[in-house]
C-alpha cells in the first residue's frame, strides 16, 4: 500500500518571522515552496526572498521558489479588479493544466522531506496555494493536504 503524504500550506501575511518560523518547526516542516508570482515586490521585511531563505537556512528549512506554480500577471490582476473568486479558480486551474508538463513535485524525495506551500494571503481559503495544494494532491495521489 502506497504511503500516505502530506503537503502543507502557509501564508506570511499578519504573522512575524518568529512566528512564521516557530509555525513550521512545529509542524516539522524542511523546505518550503515559494509559489509567489514576484517574491521580491511589495514585501517588506523578512518576506523578500533573500531575506527569507536566510532566515530560512538559518532554521534548516530549505528554500525553493518556483514560479509555474503562481498565476501570470493578468490572472492575478484581473481578480484583484473583479474579485470573482470562482472565474480565478477556473482560470488558475487551467493555467496549472497548461503548465503541467513543467510541474514536477516529487514528494516521495526524502531530500524535500516535508514541504509547505508558502504565499502571502493569511487564510488559504481564497488563495492560489489551495488550489496548487488541490492540484498537486489529484495529481500525486494519496496526499493529505494541511493548511497551517
């Protein structure tokens, strides 16, 4: 019988490094995923990515960003204009559909160890890292998916 995995998801936004940090330690996290579209702009603090691979590293937690796995400018945008979650649901998921020859998440690398899906939104119920979390589950079999 296959093992079962798990994937984690966070969000920075509202929490502290310290609490960002003490989050995933407790939850035995070893590298995190960064599926922001620009992990560099309109971050302030510890969220730009250097900063946070530092911190990171530091806490042996491993960093990785990886661009397929955000949604394109327009996407984006257009939901922030329209606010219709379930248009950038369907365009997201197309989007991932597209890309998903390019996806490749192996969570049986003992080298990722236990990974966590990172974005900035604070709750994931209307952020692209549940979508991914979903996409990646269906797709990997045999995933449980922790939003922590």
């Amino acid at each position: 019988m296959d093992e079962k995995k798990e994937i984690f998801t966070v969000g920075f936004a509202q929490k502290s490094a310290e609490d960002l940090i003490k989050t995933l330690k407790s939850n035995n996290i070893t590298k995190i995923l960064d599926i922001r579209l620009s992990p560099n702009s309109q971050q302030a603090g510890y969220a730009k990515q250097d900063t946070l691979e530092y911190i990171l590293r530091l806490n042996d937690i491993k960093y990785e960003h990886n661009a397929l796995l955000a949604p394109t400018k327009g996407i984006l945008e257009h939901y922030r204009k329209e606010g219709d979650w379930e248009k950038y649901e369907k365009n997201f998921n197309l989007l991932l559909e597209h890309r998903k020859s390019n996806l490749k998440i192996n969570l049986d690398d003992k080298e990722n160890g236990r990974i966590c899906l990172l974005c900035t939104e604070p709750e994931h119920s209307k952020c692209h890292r549940k979508l991914v979390a979903e996409y990646l589950a269906k797709q990997l079999k045999n995933v449980t998916i922790i939003h922590i």
